[in-house]
C-alpha cells in the first residue's frame, strides 16, 4: 500500500487498486472506494495495524477469504481480490452504490410491515448463501448491510471470524456488535450459523426503530442479550412471534434461514388499503370495515443494568440467583455473592432447555475478602495448574468465566471491590463486559491493564500464565 506524495493519511493505491476516497472504518479496519485498472469501482478494506501484527490474524484471515470468495447469491458483495501476506491485509469486494442500512434510517426513518417483511427475506436469502459455503457472518448489523438499488446486499460475511482470532484495543471489535451478538457469542462459545439468525432478528428491531437489548455501554448490551428478553414493541404485532424465535436464547430454538424465507415472503393477508375499502363497501352500508386487532406488545424496553441496584438484575426469567449472607460476631462481614449462570450447552447445535441444564450450571467460587491483597491469594496455587483472580477496580462489569471444558464458572456482574478467584487444570477463558474497570492476576502476576473505556475482551490463560 502506497502512501499519496503530499503526504496524506490517504493511500494512493492498494495493490492495483487506485483509491478514490474513504468510505468508512469499522472493527477489521478502513475501507476505501478504489478503482481497479479497467475503470471498475471496488471497496477495499485495509486490515488495522495491531491486526496485520498478528500472524494468527493472518492466518485466519487467509482462509475466511477464501471460502468467501464462493459465496453467491443475489443479496451479497462479492470478493474479487485480496492479499493476507501484504504489509496491511487487505481485501477487495464489487463496490455497491448505496446508503447502508443504518444510514437509510436516519435518514428517511423506520420501515412499516411490508418494508421489514422484505427486508428480512432479502437478509435471510444472502445469510442462506453464506451458510452453504460453510460460512458464519458473526457480526451482522444495519452498518453491514447496503440498501442498493435492486435490494440490500451483505457485506463483510466471515471476516468477523478471523478478526475473532486475535486481541484487540477496539470496543466490540472482538466479537461483532455488542447489541447483535448472540448469547453464545457474547460468552465466547463456538458459534454457529444460528448466531446470524439472533443478529438478523436484531437488526429488524433497530429497523422497526427499537433496539432488541436497549442502549448503553456494550458490557450492557452484552448482558442483556445473554440474560434478559428483547424489548420487540417496535415491531408491527404480526412480526414480533417470529422475530422473537429469532432472537431465542437457545441456538436449537431459531428458525432456519430457510424457514424465515417461507414466513417473510409476501404477506398473504396484507391489510387492504383504505380508500380501496371504502369503494368496495360503498354500495353495502350493512358491512362495517374490518377492525384490525393488535396484540399486546410483548415487552416492554429493558433499562439500562448497570443502573440497577443488584437485586434488580436478579429478575429475568432465564437467571439462577444464589444469595448466601453470613454475618460475623464481632468484625468481619462476608457479603453474598451472585451468581448468574446461561442456559443451554456450549452451542454445538441443539441445546437443552433452560431446565433441563439446570442441573449442570456452574456456580462461582466464593469472593476472598477484599481486605486479602489480590496477589497474595494466589501466590500459593499449583504449578500444574492455572489461577485468574478478578477483582472489579472501580465501577462494575460483567464477566463471563469458563474452564477448560467449557463449563461456565461464573457469569454476571462485578460490583466495585468484588473479586472472584478461578482455577483449573489447564486454561480460563474470560470474557470482559468493561476490561479497563477490573484488575486481573495471573498465577500470582498481575496484568497490567493497559484497557481502554468500554472495552471488550476475551481472554484465555493457560497454566504458565501466558495469554493465547
């Protein structure tokens, strides 16, 4: 990649590609409308530098384009060119005229029935392309989805996977879009092509104008979309059972791709037009206009978590508290501890209810007492094993801990000088709402928290303390 000779930020070229101007930036990096040798307009999007730094990354990043360079299909962008091994892995995909779908809504605002019906089948045919190529999207959100001329087209479908791969400094740039994700990708789970089906279900809230899990900090939305309903009363009545199933707390619950394509095709008893109605009864005063009935909305808008007192967090339906208070004589006093674990198994297809695993959830180790020093409680572990203490700093976030199987371990919400203490024989994987308000140590060492505001971050350790 060529800088510009006046010395701007502006790349000159891109391979063969003669770059134009900047279209955006997101999470994998900037994106660039750039002209191939014969006059064709591309997009290329240029990997960020602590991306291209990582030879995980790359590797990934090598193979997702790859397999998306088969995806098909009337309702995506297709890859025409890209470079792992370039100094910024870069990638290059038809250019689509058009506003993205985020934009057309501030725009022009909210779609009515007949706009998200569309919508929907439009996105639940490009997800059926990318599927069948063995490819999961992972981070499906309006400002992936280019409202062009002949319909909306997806774009970005796999690169999330690799940009998964690697550790990042961006907000949510590790697992998609907080406020889209699905709950097993939220807590770091392997993720399926069900997780596209949640996202998809978001995006026709935000597209109806609400926002499936609220607004906030992205530890919130986060949250939010592994424990609490989606808030679905800005969708017409009609839509909100099958957006519902979208947005399903267990993968097996989803309905297919295929399946939302035979529930989003042309309404079969779309609401007839006013004035057509009124010619129709004009010469039959007896018969009285239908009066459509909508049902009740389902939800109503969740708050904002962390603005709750932590009882209050304890009220979703799929949540399992366990509150121990023991008060000591003279001058020790042991807080309870909350423990708020998922439901369902680790997403390999077809979960059991949340009753049924009820009997398999984890509950969190006990809290040391704050006045112990963090590295002192850990000075003593096992070498043949691994230890992670967390300690929430300043603030609260929510964490997500699992061990080397993939059992939850601890999954809720930190409050300011809380510490939760994990071990196990081989490695813990962490997943945190707000890195930069926690303190983690690391068989006796303690990280240093070089975290930004919001950030989100997923982390594994293994017994030699090392992250991977």
């Amino acid at each position: 990649m060529q800088a510009m000779e006046n010395g701007g930020d502006l790349p000159r070229r891109i391979g063969v590609y003669t770059v134009e101007r900047e279209l955006g930036a997101g999470g994998m990096g900037t994106v660039y409308l750039a002209r191939s040798r014969g006059g064709r307009a591309v997009a290329v999007k240029v990997a960020r530098p602590e991306l291209a730094a990582d030879p995980h990354f790359r590797a990934r990043f090598r193979a997702e384009v790859e397999a998306a360079r088969r995806v098909g299909g009337f309702h995506t962008a297709p890859v025409v060119d890209a470079d792992p091994d370039a100094q910024a892995p870069w990638l290059a995909t038809a250019y689509i005229p058009g506003p993205t779908l985020a934009e057309l809504i501030e725009r022009q605002g909210t779609m009515n029935k007949e706009q998200l019906r569309s919508l929907g089948a439009a996105l639940a045919e490009a997800l059926q392309a990318v599927h069948a190529c063995g490819l999961v999207h992972r981070d499906l959100k309006p400002g992936n989805i280019i409202m062009a001329d002949d319909g909306p087209r997806v774009l970005d479908f796999g690169i999330a996977r690799a940009v998964e791969s690697t550790r990042l400094t961006a907000t949510g740039a590790a697992f998609g879009t907080p406020g889209y994700l699905a709950p097993e990708q939220a807590q770091g789970d392997e993720v399926g092509a069900a997780a596209d089906v949640f996202a998809l279900g978001a995006v026709l809230v935000a597209a109806a104008g609400g926002s499936a899990f609220g607004t906030g900090t992205p530890m919130g939305l986060m949250y939010r979309s592994v424990h609490e309903p989606a808030d679905l009363s800005a969708l017409p009545g009609e839509l909100r059972s099958l957006v519902a199933s979208c947005l399903s707390k267990d993968p097996a619950g989803r309905p297919t791709p295929e399946t939302l394509l035979g529930s989003l095709g042309p309404d079969p008893n779309p609401s007839p037009d006013p004035k057509t109605l009124a010619l129709a009864t004009a010469d039959r005063p007896h018969v009285a206009p239908p009066v459509p009935v909508e049902p009740p909305a389902d939800h109503g808008r969740v708050d904002e978590p962390l603005r709750r007192a932590p009882a209050e967090l304890s009220r979703t339906p799929r949540v399992m508290i366990l509150l121990i208070a023991a008060a000591a004589v003279a001058s020790a006093l042991v807080g309870g501890f909350l423990a708020l674990t998922r439901h369902g198994d680790d997403n390999k297809g077809g979960g059991p209810s949340v009753t049924a695993s009820d009997s398999r959830r984890a509950t969190s180790q006990a809290s040391t007492p704050p006045s112990t020093p963090a590295s002192s409680r850990v000075a003593a572990a096992p070498k043949d094993r691994v230890t992670v203490v967390v300690t929430a700093k300043s603030g609260r976030s929510w964490i997500s801990a699992k061990d080397h199987n993939g059992q939850i371990l601890f999954d809720g919400v930190l409050d300011n000088g809380e510490t939760k203490n994990f071990t196990d024989k081989s490695q813990i994987t962490l997943v945190l709402g707000d890195a930069s308000l926690l303190q983690l140590v690391v068989n006796g060492k303690e990280v240093p928290n070089d975290f930004q505001p919001g950030q989100v971050e997923r982390l594994t350790y293994d017994r030699s303390g090392e992250m991977y």
